[in-house]
C-alpha cells in the first residue's frame, strides 16, 4: 500500500537561477498526489516567507472577525434583538427590516 511514482518534473524555479522538481504519485486506489522540491535556495527561503505571511495574515483575520462578532454583540446585539421584539409574525418582521408589503 504505497504510493508509486508516476511523473517526475523539472522545472526552472521563478527567478531563473535554479529548478524545482515535482513528483506526481499515484497509490493501489488510483489516487494521485504532487510534491514540489523547490531546488534554489532563493526561491525555497521566498516560498517559506510567503507562507509564513500568508499564516500570520490568516490569523489577523480570525483575530478580526472574533474582534467584529464579538463588537457586534456588545453594541447591537441588544438593539438588533429589540427590533424584532416587537415583531410578532413574519409580516411585521418584513416591514421591520424595511422590506414594502406586497401592494394589494
Ligand atoms: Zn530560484
């Protein structure tokens, strides 16, 4: 149950200085996989600070959106909910958000 061989590929790398080398598997069940060696330092340190940029920038995000939820719920929560109380059916909700009746 291993995973075979089935395509290797070399590339020149972005800069042009090197190469990079992908590796297409494929196992027992027909599934495929790639690898990519990137073979120049250049571009391999540059890949590396891409991801590490991409991750913190994943993590402003979630800081950002808890950070937003988190506002939301302290300022309009209560606000927002109040809206609807008043609201007995579905009908009253529509004209509550804003949304015209159907004209008779
Ligand atoms: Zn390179």
């Amino acid at each position: 149950m291993g995973w075979e061989e089935m395509n290797t590929r070399v590339y020149p790398c972005w800069c042009g200085k090197g190469t990079f080398t992908e590796v297409s598997e494929m196992d027992d069940w027909n599934r495929t996989r790639s690898t990519r060696t990137i073979n120049c330092p250049e571009c391999a340190k540059k890949e590396e600070e891409e991801k590490e940029s991409l991750k913190k920038e994943r993590e402003r995000l979630n800081t950002l959106e808890k950070e937003i939820k988190n506002y939301f719920e302290d300022h309009y929560m209560r606000e927002w909910l109040a809206c609807f109380a008043t609201a007995k059916n579905k009908k009253r909700s529509l004209e509550v958000i804003g949304r015209p009746r159907n004209e008779d």
